[in-house]
C-alpha cells in the first residue's frame, strides 16, 4: 500500500489528469526520485532548458535560490491549457522532500548529485557559488533567532519541496498539498535546534484543516486497515510528541488503536528476568496482536521481493525467517536473561496469567512467541512509548513500563526496515538508563549511526564539502542486505526518525553520561556543533575551554593575526578581536551560552539583538538572571518581551506570574498563570499559583489605569491584555476550583490541602465538602509526624456548628455530610487528640448531637485532665488559673446535664450515664481548690468554685 499522502491526491485527480500522471505517481511509489528531477518539466523550472517565458527570470535578481524557483514555477504554471503540469510538478516536489529525507535520515546514498540537477549550469560549476547559494537557503530556513544545521546536506531539495507545496495554485487545488506542507514545515522544525513557536502555529493550523478533511466520517472508508485517518492520526501524534502536547498524542494513538482495531496491553506474566533466579515473579509484558492478523503490512508481504526484518539474534522473532535488516545486538550481561523466560504453567490471573480483564484474542497468545505486527501497529507501539517517557518522570518505573513496548516490536520482528531501525534506537534510549544495559544500549546506538553513516554518506558524484568527513565501524551493506528506497521512506512520517546529525549528536551525549567526553567531543567536532561542544566543556567544570570554542566563532583572533584551522581550543588564543561579519547563523545561541557562563546581560542582550530581536530565549535567560537578582521589575520586562516572540513557552508564562506575584500585580498574575494552565494543565504548581493569585486581586481603585503590562521598548509599547472585572467570591471561588486541581495533580503536597481547606471555608457559603476533604488529606499526609497540630480547630468547628445547625437528628443511615463528618471524627481525629481540650469538647458536642450522652461525658472529663495536666496553672499567671476554673465549671455542669441520663450506647444501655454524678463534680472542685489554694484563695476564680461547691452540696 502507497504513502496515505499519495494515495489522496490520485483520487482527488481528474480521470485524465491522474492519467497523464500516473508515471510519475509511479516513480515516487518506486522511490526513483532521480527520473522525476530530470523530467522535462523539472530541467524547465531549474533553468536546465530554454524557454521564453522563463528567460528573463534571472537567478541574480534574487535574494535565494527559492525565490528563484518560485517565480519561474508561477510563470510555468501560468498556462492554463495544461491542466496536469500542476500535478506533475506536485510529484516533482514531493519527489524533493522524499529524496531530502533518504539523503539525511534513512539512506541509502543517493545515486545523483543534487546540485547539479537543481542548480543553474554555471552555479553547478562552481563549488564557491554552490556553497553560498547553499549557505543562503540555510540561512532562510532559520526562524525567530533559532539557526538551522549548518552543514545540513542537500538543502536544496527540502527549499525546492517547499516552494512547490507553498505555490498557490498546487496548495489551491490539491489538498494533498497541504499535508505535504505541514510535512515540510515539520520537518523544517526538527532542523532547528529548539522549537519555534512561529513554525508551531503554521504547522497546527495546516494540521487542523487536514484533520476536516482526513478525519471526519473516515470510520466506514478506514476500515480495518485504517487508512489515511490511521496515519494521519499517528503523524500527528509524532507532532505533538516533538513540541511537549503528550496528553494530545495520548489521544491521538488511542483514536488509532479504535480504528484500527488493534489489540494491546501492558500487563504482568509469571516468569524469570535473571539467570539465577529460582522462583517466577510477575514481569512486565506487552500482548499485542494485529486486527489484520499480523504478518501483513498494508500490503507488504514477507513472500514478497520486500526483505523481511526480524530478530538476528539467536533469541530472536518467532517467524524463524532469515534476517537482512539492521544488528539487533545481544545483551551478553552475566546475570541478565537476553529474553524474558516465562513460565510454561501459564493458568489464570492468581497464578501470574493473563488478566480476567484483558480481550480474549489476548489471553490466547503466548508472551514468548508472539506474532508479526501489521508495521502501523508496530510504530503506534514505539510512538506510545515514547509519549510515555515524555509525560511522565524519568524515574525506574517509567522506563521499566516503557521498555516492553520497544521489545514487543522486536520480538515478533517487523516486515519494515525502518520501523525495525526505530524499535531499536527506542530500546537503546531506554537501556541507557539502567546499569546491567547500559552497555548494550550504547553499542546498539553506536551500531545505529554507523548504518546510517554507512547509508547516507555523500556520493561519488557529489563529494560535498559541506559535508563534514565520516568513518564507521561497520561495513557499508552489500545491496542484497539492504531495503529499498520505498520501504525505508513509508513510514518515515509516522515514525520520526531522527536525522543523521542528531542521532550523532544523541551518541555523544550518550558519551557525556558516561564521562566519555573526548569520544563526544571528535563527534562535536566532525558535525561542527560548537555550542554543543561548548556546553560539553562547560559541563566538566572546563568554563575557560567552553569559552574559547563559542568565542572563535563569533570573534576574530586577539591581535588581527592568522587563525589556524582544526578544533584547537588548548592554544593561548582567547579570541577577543573583532566580531565576525557576518555573524554566523546561530550566533544567538552562542551568544546566550557565553552569558550563561559569565553570567553577563551585555551578552544576552547582544543575542537579543544579533537576531532582531526573535530569539527568545535570549530575553528567558535575562529573565532569569534578574530573578536571581530578586529585581523583578526586569524579570517581568524580559519574560514579556520572550513572549511577544513565542507566546507557547509555558515556563516563561510561569516565570512571568511569579515576577508579577511579587510585585503584587495580582490581575496580571492571574493571566499569566491563565495562560500557563492553558498550555499544561498538568502543572500543579502554576494551579496553586493561579489561585494565589485570584485571593490577591483587589477592587481596582477609581485611578487605575489600565489592564495590562506595558513593557516599552524603543518608544513602543507591547501590552498582554488581562481581563477586567473584580469579583470578590467569584475570584474565591476559581481560586478553590484551581487549588482542587492542584491537589488532585500533586495529591501529597500537604501545603497546597492546607490552602484548599482555608479558601473552602472562606467561600459564601462554604463549601464544607471539600472542606472535610481537604482536612483528612492533610491528616492523612502529616498526622503521623506532626499529630493534632496539623487539625484546624476553627474550621472544624465551623462545620460541626453548620451540620449540627442543619440536622435536628442524627441518622446514622443516610448518605451525605454529616455521616461522612461523624465517621471522619471517629476514625481520623479521634485517635490523634493527646493535649487539646478544645478538640475533646468538640468531641463531646458532636457526641451529644448524635444522642450518646455517655460518650459526651467522657470527653467532657477527657477535655478537663488536658486543661489540669498543663503546668504552672497552680501559682504562675492567673489567666491560666481562671481557664482551669473555667473548664472545672463546665465539667460540673456536663456532671449535673449528662450524669442523670440514660445511655443509649454500649453495654449499659438504659442505665444512668453516671450514678454518683453529684460525688465526682464535688471531687474535681475540690481537687482544683486544693491544688491553688495557696495562690488563688480569694480571687474572683476561687469564689466561683467555692459557689459551684455550694451548689453541688444542695
């Protein structure tokens, strides 16, 4: 089955057109890419042939190369009597991004030189004009400040895809063009060396109208197999895996799996993970059958002339076929199992089976021979993991719940090549976390870049010296080992496999980890990435190095003389002269990195302008100089400046909110924190910050001007608009809403429950509920260490006053507060009461409302030895003295109400609370007078207990 991007636009054609367009639909489905830049319409648009109309559109007169070729497509598509040539010069440029991609991520070699099919006959020529015309087109690719890769190979082709897809009338009349585009502008994204926010929104607004058109009533045209909706869906997961939206990928990949009916779940199965294990234990497993059954890849055959790819190890696929397609490396660990060993008794759940809850064509399957997946189920496996390790902590469990998604693909082997590459750059990821596959995990990605050296390694016809010199470890593959051209680029859209450089790139921070810094640094230095290599010095404490590698890109020599070549950062050169002009292309970034290791404004703020004022992070980094500085009038001056640039960076929001919390600028706080809930709405803190900030908010006085942060900058001012209004209870109100889902996300913070209880409370009229809620969090998480210190009193007693007050009568069998409150007292703050009389008489209220007269009582009495059992009350300060008198008064009242009642509870029911009632009140005055009749005899206190002592006698 064809790309779902071709196969769309065949049937959006006209019968003629698709006609007339079937050859070269048929090349780019053949991956013979070479035939359709040397057709007779691609020779007429690169200025290969004469032709009037084009003649006076001249390559000089143009800033780039693209322009260029824009202007010349424009005038060729001009001529409306050929109707198919849009659609032959959409195959062109499809043909463009397609060989960019063999070029530069899956290989192999391409059997042409791109410049000299793209490139005018003189340019061509020249390697001095090639280069320039190349560094240009590099330059026009960089976006808010963010340079692309410097030595990025045949730049033309993705510059020549682009200004097809981008001309109106081809991104007019095909939809399928529009898809091509947003492949093209992501793939423009992954060269940058961070995000842009511009490419951002370009990229979800071509992704929200292919999803009217690919998604909507595509459940019947799917079917089993999925179709365009299933790719379309696993694309734009890797869209929103790349920029950080995992909860959206998440979603994504669920919608897939319904469509395509896939079955699969991670679950636990009796066996062994060690060689000298004895007993089965539960392992971690995923099951995973395709609805298709399995060894048919959407047309791709294992009996067909598509090599199969499966396990070369001597545990491997269960297929048994023979293996042509990258090294799956074994463990060799003397205590790890190469494989899982299940246990052979595989019975039901107790016994470490299959889960009751797991589908049946599941519980069927053998977790250590399972089958082929379809190749769209494979990459929906290695794009949830993925989406796994971006959501959640990079902690052991994590990885441990991450590795059997990539281990399912390769076990049961895959009928592509590339997906079968992925799953093992996937493990690799994952094994270079654990110490027993550390090794293995690094020598599988090592093993990885050399194929892709080996595979994308410039041709003989084009020795590129823009490409930097490359050497491997492995053999270049005989051509019967290798896969096509088309089975490599199938799935390349779905799978997002990284380019050459990165995944180098990816080895030698590998090489970081493991403290190999000069194996990382030959790497950093064959791909010229001199701030990576900058950042690796500095993060060896080597700042003084670091400097020198960053200065000599952006400086001239100290004293105007000759500089040397090579990578010669050891030399007494400080590089101090004069500023390269021009400054290379991502100065910004090198700059910012000088600022971080000398902590200098002058050099942010020269990033800042070096990229005319696009590159955010050089206004963060200022940002969070001055918060370091505590000088938050710059900090927040700084973070809006980042944002007017990219206005999707959540922790600038973030950082933003708390500059404005500390200069009390609450309404403006509250948008900011708005907007950073709107990005994540998974980030605890920036809720309870919301809600911080809602509490703050005043009513605005009559002279306030204004409802936004003005940050002027060269006369002009940048406002972000907050919104008006104030609303005491309604900003208390959101503000408890945002709490709750701060506690909900971060459910073991005990601050954010203690906020969550004081706003509830303070709502009209209270919310009680969460109330009691956050009260028995708070008990649950610090009652154990801090005990009846972490109770409010105040607050509960509100809510015993509110559910008293609206209950006459206590019915222990209906549902709702009060029983929750009731079993709440009992079971959590009941046993942590040790010194507080206050807490005992709450008790004895609430015991009493429920009809337990005896149990009130003995709180009562409870409540009284707390207040006797405090020192000093004998003969230090009289305001102790009358609250003991106070509570001894109240015992004997409680005496005299309680003490000649029935009880309703326990196993003296129906008998008096307390016979000698009269004999104990008369017991605990005397006990007091006794105690402070040295001190207190004579006082207002002691008068009161020798009247209630006279009243006890009658």
């Amino acid at each position: 089955m064809a790309d779902a991007l071709l196969t769309w636009f065949r049937q959006s054609l006209p019968t003629e057109i698709a006609d007339l367009t079937e050859p070269y639909l048929a090349n780019l489905e053949h991956g013979d890419f070479q035939s359709l830049l040397k057709d007779e319409n691609a020779k007429a648009l690169f200025e290969r042939t004469e032709d009037q109309k084009t003649e006076d559109v001249d390559l000089a007169a143009f800033p780039t190369w693209s322009d260029f070729i824009f202007q010349r497509l424009g005038i060729l598509l001009a001529d409306r009597s050929k109707p198919e040539k849009q659609a032959i010069f959409f195959c062109i440029g499809y043909a463009a991004l397609l060989a960019f991609l063999q070029s530069n991520v899956t290989g192999p070699p391409l059997p042409f030189s791109s410049a000299r099919l793209l490139f005018p006959t003189e340019v061509a020529d020249d390697g001095q004009k090639t280069k320039d015309v190349r560094t240009a087109l590099l330059a026009s690719l960089s976006m808010d400040g963010i340079a692309a890769y410097r030595l990025t190979p045949n730049i033309e082709l993705l510059c020549l895809a682009d200004t097809i897809m981008t001309c109106p009338p081809i991104l007019k009349n095909f939809k399928a063009a529009r898809w091509a585009k947003m492949r093209i502008a992501f793939l423009q994204q992954r060269l940058l060396s961070e995000v842009s926010s511009t490419i951002q929104e370009v990229i979800y607004d071509d992704l929200d109208m292919l999803a009217d058109d690919l998604l909507e009533g595509s459940e019947g045209r799917d079917g089993v197999e999925g179709g365009m909706g299933v790719e379309f869906l696993l694309e734009r997961a890797t869209v929103h895996i790349h920029h950080g939206l995992d909860k959206l990928a998440r979603n994504d990949l669920e919608l897939a799996k319904r469509k395509r009916r896939f079955e699969y779940a991670l679950t636990g199965m009796m066996g062994k993970r060690t060689k000298f294990q004895e007993n089965d234990i539960s392992q971690l497993v995923v099951l995973a059958r395709s609805a298709s059954g399995g060894n048919e890849t959407n047309g791709e055959h294992p009996n067909s002339d598509v090599p199969a790819v499966v396990d070369t190890s001597a545990n491997g696929g269960s297929n048994g076929q023979a293996s042509s397609g990258p090294a799956k490396l074994d463990l060799n660990d003397d205590t790890l199992l190469e494989s899982i060993s299940f246990s052979r008794n595989i019975a039901d759940s107790t016994n470490g089976g299959p889960e009751t809850s797991l589908p049946a064509v599941l519980k069927a399957l053998d977790p250590a021979n399972q089958p082929q997946l379809n190749s769209l189920d494979s990459t929906l496996l290695l794009s949830f993991a993925s989406s796994i390790t971006n959501t959640s902590p990079q902690d052991g469990l994590t990885r441990e719940e991450t590795l059997p998604y990539a281990i399912r693909v390769l076990d049961g082997g895959s009928s592509n090549w590339q997906v079968y590459t992925q799953a093992l750059l996937v493990r690799s990821r994952i094994e270079g976390h654990r110490s027993r596959t550390v090794e293995r995990g690094l020598l599988q990605l090592q093993a990885l870049v050399d194929q892709v050296i080996a595979d994308t390694a410039a041709t003989a016809a084009e020795p590129s010296a823009a490409e930097p010199s490359q050497t491997s470890f492995l053999p270049r593959p005989k051509e019967s080992e290798n896969a096509p051209v088309a089975q490599r680029l199938r799935y390349i859209f779905q799978l997002a496999t990284p380019t050459r450089w990165d995944l180098e790139a990816e080895l030698a921070a590998r090489w970081v980890q493991l403290g190999g810094l000069r194996s990382a640094l030959e790497i950093y230095e064959r791909l010229e990435m001199w701030a990576e290599a900058a950042l690796c010095w500095a993060a060896t404490e080597r700042e003084d190095q670091a400097k020198r590698v960053v200065r000599r890109q952006l400086f001239h020599v100290t004293h105007g003389g000759p500089e040397k070549s090579g990578f010669e950062v050891n030399d007494d050169e400080t590089w101090q002269g004069r500023e390269r002009s021009p400054p290379p292309v991502d100065a910004p970034r090198l700059y910012c990195i000088l600022g971080d290791i000398d902590q200098s404004v002058a050099m942010y703020e020269k990033a800042w302008d070096v990229s005319n004022k696009r590159y955010a992070r050089a206004q963060r980094s200022l940002g969070r100089y001055y918060l370091s500085k505590s000088d938050f009038v710059q900090a927040a001056g700084a973070y809006s400046k980042s944002l007017r640039v990219n206005q999707l960076n959540n922790s600038s929001w973030f950082a933003l909110g708390c500059a404005l919390l500390e200069l009390a600028q609450f309404e403006k706080a509250v948008e900011a924190f708005s907007r950073c809930v709107q990005l994540d709405d998974s980030d605890a803190e920036a809720w309870s910050n919301l809600a911080a900030a809602l509490l703050r908010v005043e009513a605005p006085s009559s002279d306030a001007t204004g409802g936004a942060l003005n940050v002027a900058e060269d006369g002009a001012d940048e406002e972000i608009p907050i919104k008006a209004g104030f609303d005491a209870q309604k900003n208390r109100r959101d503000a408890l809403k945002a709490l709750k889902r701060a506690a909900t996300l971060k459910h073991e913070s005990h601050r954010i429950w203690e906020n969550v209880l004081t706003v509830a409370a303070s709502v009209s009229p209270p919310d009680y509920t969460s109330v009691l809620s956050a009260q028995k969090n708070i008990i649950d998480l610090r009652g154990p260490k801090d005990g009846e210190r972490c109770i409010d009193k105040q607050i509960l007693e509100r809510l015993a006053r509110h559910i008293i007050s609206s209950t006459d009568r206590y019915n222990p069998e209906q549902p709702g507060l009060p029983r929750m409150f009731v079993k709440f007292m009992d079971e959590s703050v009941v046993p942590l009461i040790t010194s507080s009389a206050d807490l005992w008489q709450l008790v004895s209220k609430l015991a009493l409302w429920r009809d337990k007269p005896s149990s009130a009582l003995e709180a009562e009495e409870k409540s009284w030895r707390v207040v006797i059992a405090q020192p000093g009350w004998e003969s230090d300060s009289e305001k102790k003295w009358n609250g003991v008198v106070e509570a001894t008064i109240r015992l004997c009242d409680s005496y005299e109400s309680l003490g000649p009642r029935e009880r309703t509870e326990g196993m003296g029911a129906g008998e008096l609370v307390e016979k000698g009632w009269r004999f104990k009140a008369r017991t605990a005055v005397r006990n007091v007078m006794g105690r402070g009749k040295s001190t207190w005899e004579g006082t207002e206190g002691w008068e009161m207990l020798v009247e209630k002592g006279e009243e006890l006698k009658g």
